[in-house]
C-alpha cells in the first residue's frame, strides 16, 4: 500500500475558473440527467445540458463544446437527439465526438471544415428505443505506457514505450479499422465500422443467452484485439457479469461473437456487517479503457457509497491426488483458471456522484511505482470522486487511499476549523454530476447540477511541497510526452509559475537535442510551438513568442519554396534540388550572392511566371524580415524586442541565406516577385547588400558551440541600413487574448459563456503594445501575409493556441499558393485548433 496520510492533503487541488450560463427568466439551461462530459486529447471539452423553452413543454437537448483556453467561446449544438443524452466519447485523435441517447440513437460528429468552433453530425448508427448505456470508439493499437522509473533517461522511447497492442479490428494490410460499440439496456452490443469508403457496417448481437436488464456497463480492450464488457443490472445483490466479444468482418458484413467471463459479486454484500446497507450498484468502470483486468465498483444508498477495486487474476486450480496419478501430465502443470480478488476497499463515505479515471497510461511496475513515490510525481495513479456535499476526493488507483482532497462551496470543512456547528443549508447542496480529469492528470473537469464547468488544478506531488528542481522534473516529463504523442499541453501550463518558464524551455531544449536525428525533425515544429506558449506565461520572455512564432512561419516557407523546384532531368542523383540547395550555401561562405548563384544549376528554378508572382507576399516577408534582423543588430542589448533570438541561431540565419539566393535567381526570371524595398538611392542593389550582411552574420554563429560576436565593421554598416533603406514594420502576432495567463496569481476567474471576459490591465501585455498593431489599424492575415482592411469583410479563423489569424476561404487560385495553404488546413502552424471568428472582430 502506498503510505499517505489519512485525510488526504488539502493543499494539492484548487479551482482554476468557473464558467456559469447567463440567468435568463425565459429559456434556460437545466442540468439534464444523466449529465456527461468528455475531455478530448486536444483539450477540448464536451458536456450536455436541456434547454427548456418558455412553455416548459419540452426539452431540447444540447452538446456545448468549448476549448479549455476560451471558455467562454461555448459552441452549442441543438444535438437533434429526442431522447436525454446517456453518453459522450472523443476518439483518440481528439477531433470526433460520438454521442448517444437513451432512446438507441449514437451519431458521431466531426468538425465543419477543420474548425474548433462548428461541428456537424455525418453518421450514425441506432438500436431503435433501446437506450445506450455505455459507449467507446474501438481500440486503434497504439499504447504507450510512461515509465517514471526511467524519467531521467536521454531517451524519448525508453521513456515512453510503445506496448504491443491489437488493434479490435484491423483492415486490409494492418491497418486499424474505426468504428464503435455499444451496449444498450436491454442486454444489447452493437458495433458499426465506418469503411474508408464513408459506408456504415453495423451489426447487433444479445450479450449472452439470457438476455437481461442491464443498468450499467463499460467496455474496455484486451492486448490480443478482444473486447471485454462489464455489466450490472443495477442491484448489487446480483453479480457483476464480464463478457468478451470478437469482432470480425465476414463477406463485407460485420459479425460479432460474445463469450462470458467469470463474474463476481460486490464484497460488501457478502461482508455481515454492511449485508443491506448498500442495495445499488452507482458506477462500473474499468480503470482504464485498454486495461481489461481492473474494475472499479462503487456500491450506494440516500446517503453513503463504498468503493471497491478488483483486479482479474490467473490462478493455479489445485488438482485431486487421484486424478494425478491416472495422468502423470496434469501434475507438471497446474490448469490455470481467471478470477476476481478484491484489491481494495474504501469505508463508508458521503455518496458518490461521479467518478473520473485517469487517462495518462503511466506503467504500474512494482518499481515504477516506488519510484513515483519516492519522488512524489503523482498524475495517473489517482481517480476523482465527487460526492453530495460539493467535495472531491483524489484516491490512488490501487490502494483506494486518500491522495488530495477539494471542498466545495457548501461542503464541510474538517473539524479542526471553527466553522464547527455551521448549520446544514436547506435544499439540494451543489455537486458535480460529470467529472473528467485531462489526458495528463493535471486538471478536472466538473459539470455541476446547474450546468456550471468548474475547472480544478492538481497538483503533481498532490500538495507535497517540493524543490524547485523536482517540480521542474515533474513537468518537464509530462511536456515531453506530450510532444512525443502530439496531445495538447494546455492543461501542464496551468501549473508553470513565471519564475519557471526560462528553466522550462532550456532543459526541454537540452533533451530534445539528445534525441536522434530522425526524431528531431519529426518533433522539430512541436518543439518551438510548445516553447512559444511556456514563454507566454512570464514577463520577461513575453518577446519571444514571436520569435517562435516567426520561426514556425520561416521553416513553413522554406519547406514550401523548396518543394517547388523541380530537378531538371528526370533521371537524377539521389539528392533533391532543395538538398543541394541547403548543401551549396553552407559549403561556399562566400559574401557575394552572385558568387553563390552561379554553383547552382539555374534550370532547377525555373517556375511558371504566374506561380512566382503569386508567391510574392511570401518573399516580400522575407525580405522584410532580413532587413529587420540586420538593422536591429546594433541595438541587440535588449532582449526584450522582437527578433532578438535569431541574431545568435546559425540554423535559421542559414535558412534565410538559401532563401535570398532562391529569390535572386527567380527575380531574374520575373523580376516582379522581387522583395520591394524603399531605398534612398537608385542605383543600390539592396538584395546583395542585405545578403553580404546576413552572411557576416551567419559565419559568426553557423557552429551552435562556436559564436563569435559580430564584429564592429559588420555593427557599423549596419547602423547605416536605417539611412539606406526604409525598415518595414513587422506585423507580430497579437499576444494571445486566452485565459491561462490570468490564472498565474492562483486566483479565481469567474466567466460567462458567451461572454468574453474584460482583460483589460494585463501586466504582460502592456509592455508588449509598442510591437502590435493598434485596434484601428489594418489588420493582416498572418499566414498569406495580405493586408485585411481596418474592418475586415471577409470572414477569418483564429488559431486557438497562438491568436494567428487568417482568412477562412482562399482568394488564390493557384497551385503553389494552395500547396501553402494546405500546410495549415487542418491546424495552425503552432498545431493549435483554428475557430471561427466572428465578422465583427475588429
């Protein structure tokens, strides 16, 4: 058992916000029961409620879906459902949400062209006025599983392993087949695939012979591609039944095979001392969704619950004497049965009104777990309990013992505080009716009976006070999980004070420069976004999210450029245009652009006049940026401009080289599609002054662990471009309007949905004012680089994570401006979600 202290520790969990529904005498919303929710991979969060119109006749029946970072910004969808709505569950990817009611209707919904904010419902599937009791998407085969041991490795893959893992059902060639299951009230499993092809297959098979009433249930996977269901009929005088079911495709048509599993019956019902005193079964869940052999019960009456944890075990069956001598074989090996055993129990508590499992796949190793213990790093070994009275309770997964603890508003508090002989308040107490913990532990998620989305932190040690290395430790592994799985680290923010940010980023770069090279560009975008949002959250590296950000925009535009050269025949060598370009410019150092051109085979670059003219916004940027890199050399003793990182970083200096000789050659071609600069003289060739310069530049920090200053020749010309060249005014990104930076002082945000919340007076923004444009000016739209107009008539999209904007329907025509645009269709280029913005967002 994991030693803790009894009552749990007060300091590990606090709100973070509430979110409550405007008042309005007419309509309003109404907690539906069941109310559910669900917290997506990519904090996205969906929860239920029923509007009820004026007459009070009847009950609409919404799906609201918010991002974790605006709140406020609810999308409400009238779900169509007739029926209240019994289950809510995103897939894997985060970006499809299947809902399903209690009359036998399930309908997966998708987003309406790649936007946070606007979902549509594409397919279905119904077992027609058989109420949906438990749901899930099938198993796609990918389990990692986090080793805290082994923390301290180099290693990303050491760190989080991969585990060998069927998926339920896989295509043609091993690939994983989508589709859900389904078990209804009346002992129903239906499963549906969705085919490539947009076709449904669905097929519905009884669970076992004697169909019985099935109150609750749950589905879980097995490593081997099976499915195992709980069920219970309600009373926890009957058992608690498990079932396995095969899912295969034969002759283009689904087919499902059940087989049962031992059950087992609640300890408290055979225990004399609590025989009656828990007559109901409340929650059946299995600890996680690919762990089939640990169920969590929880066994109620009016005013108490017990929770038990059992696990399924393999044991030996002890044979008769007389059947080990007829057979000399069965005595070397004992027939192995599966079996039920009872791992923990909880004493009487306050009754239960929801429970939340963790959803981090942490590895529950003997030395995995001493190990977390030891170093007190807590997400994924604790599970939420809500109760009556408003409290929560965290308790570790295993032991059921008391990890951190939350009073609500109207709960009691303990009995050493002088609030003793407090009066109970007359009528129903509030509590949470849903609760959901994030994909990394850090946060819950509760819907209470009036609707209202509370948002709690939890801290990693659960309260333990630690060194500030620790604490670091702690949340740097959890960042790097989320950059090796691509989930969104929203909810890790939550818990970085502003004193921690430059360790943050430092110790992630370390780490991430151990990995191997092939690892390092898959993760290298995810990288600088998740660097841009911890720089976000302290006043003294505010500067340096546009930096990232201005990063993330220039490896976007070289990829682009680069993928538009073509080699010239065929039949070439091994090496693309792109490569040898890269390989040419870091060999021949030479200042003279020209110098450098001729290395190159000219035919390479040949594109079609329209296609340069096209991509002149795109070459104007980084023309503009050059030129404001290099006049902002001088004044490089303050950190705070914009900018300021590039001046030292080899790789993207380099980057900005390869793309000023690209751009020389096609302006030879078109000399249209040139950068356009305002220069004092005529006769200046302003491209081969800027790229002599940027190469001094570069040659003083291409060797990451060999920078030299610049020296002051370099300085002083420098100091000249203002006078030679007009310095254009970089549109930076606005710094970003979400809600994680208000929550640093640990104090409480009240919001409204619907309602964007006066954020006037932010300490960090207002240093920030002299780079961003002002509310009157043109806006841009940051991706195509077009200037908006001051009131913007076209309609745009905002990026959740980093504020970019842009236009949500293309003006170009063509194909090399849609390749670009196709890098940012799905996510912006920091990988945040993009919602619709309103017309009016000047």
């Amino acid at each position: 058992a994991v030693p803790c202290s009894p009552r749990g520790r007060a300091g590990g969990m606090d709100l973070a916000y509430v979110c409550e529904w405007e008042k309005k005498p007419k309509s309003n919303h109404c907690p539906s029961i069941p109310l559910v929710c669900a917290w997506s991979c990519r904090n996205l969060i969906a929860f239920t409620t029923d509007l009820r119109n004026e007459e009070e006749k009847d009950l609409t029946h919404m799906v609201h879906i918010i991002d974790t970072e605006h709140p406020w910004d609810v999308y409400s969808v009238n779900s169509g459902h007739t029926e209240v709505i019994t289950c809510l569950e995103w897939d894997q990817s985060g970006s499809r949400l299947l809902s399903a009611d209690a009359d036998g209707h399930i309908k997966c919904w998708s987003m309406t062209d790649h936007l946070a904010n606007s979902w549509e419902n594409t397919v279905g599937s119904v077992v027609e006025g058989d109420p949906v009791v438990a749901l899930s998407w099938l198993h796609n085969g990918v389990k990692l599983a986090l080793h805290v041991e082994k923390s301290g490795a180099s290693n990303f893959g050491e760190k989080f392993s991969r585990v060998k893992f069927s998926p339920s059902l896989t295509l043609f060639g091993g690939k994983p087949m989508e589709g859900w299951i389904a078990v209804t009230i009346s002992g129903l499993v239906t499963v549906s695939l969705l085919k490539p092809n947009g076709q449904v297959l669905t097929a519905t098979e009884s669970l076992c012979r004697l169909r019985c009433r099935v109150a609750l249930a749950d589905v879980a996977f097995t490593g081997g591609g099976n499915i195992v269901v709980a069920t219970s009929d309600g009373s926890s005088t009957s058992p608690v039944q498990f079932y396995k079911v095969c899912v295969s495709v034969v002759n283009e048509k689904c087919k499902i095979d059940t087989e049962i599993l031992p059950s087992l019956f609640m300890r408290c019902t055979t225990d004399p001392a609590r025989k009656d005193k828990y007559p109901a079964i409340t929650h059946l869940k299995f600890l996680a969704r690919d762990m089939s052999e640990q169920v969590l019960l929880c066994a109620s009456n009016q005013n108490n619950s017990i929770v038990e944890c059992w696990s399924l075990r393999k044991e030996g069956l002890p044979v008769n004497n007389i059947f080990q001598q007829i057979s000399p074989v069965v005595g070397d090996k004992q027939p192995m049965i599966l079996k039920w055993r009872i791992l923990s129990a909880t004493n009487d508590l306050d009754r239960v009104s929801a429970v939340a499992l963790p959803k981090l796949p942490i590895s529950l190793t003997n030395t995995d777990l001493k190990v977390a213990n030891d170093t007190k790093f807590f997400p994924g070994l604790g599970l939420a309990l809500a109760f009556h009275d408003g409290s929560v309770h965290i308790v570790h997964r295993l032991s059921l013992q008391m990890m951190a603890v939350f009073y609500g508003s109207s709960s009691q508090r303990p009995v050493d505080e002088p609030a003793l002989k407090r009066p109970r308040t007359a009528g129903p107490l509030v509590h949470f009716k849903a609760m959901q913990l994030s994909w990394t532990s850090l946060a819950l998620a509760g819907v209470d009976s009036h609707g209202k989305l509370s948002m709690l932190r939890i801290s990693p040690s659960m309260g333990h006070v630690l060194d500030m290395n620790m604490s670091l430790r702690h949340l740097l592994f959890l960042l790097e999980y989320c950059m090796v799985t691509g989930y969104d680290w929203w909810d890790i923010l939550l818990h970085v004070q502003p004193s921690m940010v430059q360790n943050l980023v430092e110790k992630l770069h370390e780490e991430y420069m151990r990995q191997n090279a092939a690892l390092q560009q898959v993760l290298s975008t995810r990288i600088v976004a998740m660097k841009a949002s911890l720089c976000k959250l302290s006043s003294s590296t505010i500067a340096r999210v546009c930096d990232y950000h201005a990063k993330l925009f220039l490896i976007a535009i070289s990829c682009t450029l680069k993928s538009l050269l073509r080699p010239h025949f065929l039949n070439t060598p091994d090496k693309s245009p792109g490569d040898r370009l890269t390989e040419i410019c870091s060999k021949i150092t030479d200042v003279d652009i020209d110098k450098v051109m001729i290395n190159l085979k000219t035919e390479e670059f040949v594109l079609e006049m329209t296609t340069l003219q096209s991509l002149q916004q795109l070459i104007q940027w980084v023309g503009d940026f050059v030129l404001y890199l290099l006049a902002s050399l001088p004044n490089q003793g303050s950190p705070v401009r914009p900018g300021h990182s590039f001046l030292r970083d080899g790789a993207s200096l380099g980057m900005f080289r390869e793309l000023m000789v690209v751009i020389r050659i096609w302006g030879l071609l078109k000399p249209s599609c040139l950068p356009v600069y305002t220069a004092t003289s005529d006769t200046q060739d302003s491209m081969s002054l800027l790229f002599r310069l940027l190469t001094k530049l570069w040659l003083c920090c291409r060797e990451e662990n060999h920078i030299t200053e610049p020296d002051d020749a370099l300085i002083d010309e420098c100091c000249l471009l203002p006078s030679q060249l007009l310095i254009p005014n970089i549109d930076w990104l606005p710094i970003n309007d979400g809600i994680i930076s208000k929550l640093q002082n640990k104090q409480l945000v009240r919001l409204q949905f619907g309602k964007a919340p006066g954020l006037v007076g932010h300490t960090v923004s207002s240093q920030f004012d002299a780079f961003v444009r002002a509310p009157g000016q043109p806006k841009i739209d940051h991706l195509r680089r077009l200037h908006l107009g001051a009131y913007p008539t076209e309609e745009c999209k905002s990026c959740t994570r980093c504020g970019c904007v842009t236009m949500l329907k293309s003006p170009n025509k063509v194909t090399a401006v849609k390749q670009w645009e196709q890098r940012w269709i799905k996510n912006c280029l920091c990988g945040g979600l993009w919602r619709k913005m309103p017309l009016s967002y000047s």
